[in-house]
C-alpha cells in the first residue's frame, strides 16, 4: 500500500464524496435530521502549514483539496454566529510523551509550518493547542463548549484516522452528537479515509457531506 497518494482531486472530490457517504451512511443510526443549528459547533482539526504544505515533510497530499469546502463551513458557522473552533498540535520534549516515541518527530511552536493556513488563520475563531491526537486530552475545549451550551460538533480537518477518528471518538464519550463531514477530512491515502469513515459511521458519528450541514444550516434561518 503506497502510504501517501493523492487520492481527492478537485475534478474527483464530488464523485469520491458520493462514494464515501453511500458506504459509510447506511452504517450510520442517525441521519443530518438530527443536526440542530442553536446547539452546534464547528472543530477543524490541525489544518496547519506542517499538513497542508506541499514542501512539508509532514504533507497530507489532499488536505489542500478540502480547504475550500472548510472555508466554506467555517464561514457559514461564523455568519451564524455559532462556536468555530481551530485546534493546533503542538509539542515539546517534555509534554510530547508517545507521540516522540511513535514518530520520533514533533511540530514545536518554533516551526513555521506550525500554524495555522492563512486562509482560516485570517478568520475569527478559538483556537486549541493539542498535544494528543485527541482535541479534548487536556485543553479546555469542553469547558468552553458546555459554557456555549454546545450539544453537537461537526469534526473536521486532518488527518481522518487519526486526529479526526480520536477526537470524535472522545466527543462521543462525552457525549456529543457528531457529525463528520466525509468531504471535509483528509488522510494519507484512500484506505485510511475509508475505513476510518466506516468505523465511525458505526459506532460514534453521522457521516454527512459538508453541502448536507450548509443546506441544514440554511433551513434555519
């Protein structure tokens, strides 16, 4: 299996969309018909330089290809006035723990590639440093989301299986209702995307597509 591939394009993303959702949603208990607007929040997970830059060792060859659609959703979110939320991974050697010891590499505060694009950096927002795959593993995100009586999350960004997949894995536990926006998540390759989206499509999340949460979104106004 190549481990990188660009496997969304922006000529094969509408047609690859289709194909996730068809596979994942049937898994799926609940449907968008749950997403309630005055309840929800908007998460984009570590949509950074480090991820989204072609010349960066740590390069996601589609995270560029879903950046307008996120754009999009966060835009909507913010004209909605409703919570978005932008979380970092940062690390040092000392809070780094299995990470370190799992890839031998870390995004510190000091690399250029650690922040966000500038095309969300430019938005209004909060953003979470992380240094776990999980969203949730000590920040103050839970805090701030039961402050803004927030229900329900729509978790997006990179990378699918692994940041993505934890975080809404956590916000389950906690007990959240998740959408996860098939075109609005990017993994190393196709088969890492895929399964991710059919584990949690059965058991933690309402795999949608980002045009499904904007039309929802649009009903309520």
């Amino acid at each position: 299996m190549k481990l990188r591939e660009r496997y969304l394009t922006p000529e094969n993303i509408d047609k690859k969309t289709a194909r996730f959702l068809n596979e994942s949603a049937p898994l799926s208990r609940h449907t968008i018909d749950s997403f309630q607007l005055s309840e929800a929040a908007l998460i984009i997970i570590d949509m950074q330089k480090f991820f989204v830059n072609t010349e960066s060792r740590g390069c996601i060859p589609t995270a560029r290809v879903i950046l307008p659609r996120l754009l999009m959703l966060a835009e909507k979110f913010i004209d909605s006035r409703r919570p978005v939320f932008f979380t970092r991974h940062l690390n040092t050697s000392q809070n780094a723990g299995n990470m370190l010891h799992w890839w031998k590499d870390i995004i510190t505060q000091e690399d250029p590639l650690s922040g966000l694009v500038s095309e969300l950096e430019r938005l209004p927002g909060r953003v979470i440093s992380k240094t776990r795959y999980d969203a949730f593993y000590k920040t103050s995100l839970h805090d701030l989301l039961q402050h803004q009586g927030v229900t329900r999350l729509v978790i997006s960004g990179v990378i699918t299986h692994l940041c993505c997949e934890t975080t809404i894995r956590s916000s389950f536990m906690r007990g959240y209702k998740t959408y996860f926006p098939v075109d609005g998540t990017a993994d190393y390759n196709e088969k890492f995307h895929r399964a991710s989206l059919m584990n949690l499509a059965h058991g933690f999340a309402v795999p949608v597509t980002v045009s499904q949460i904007v039309e929802k979104m649009d009903q309520k106004k």
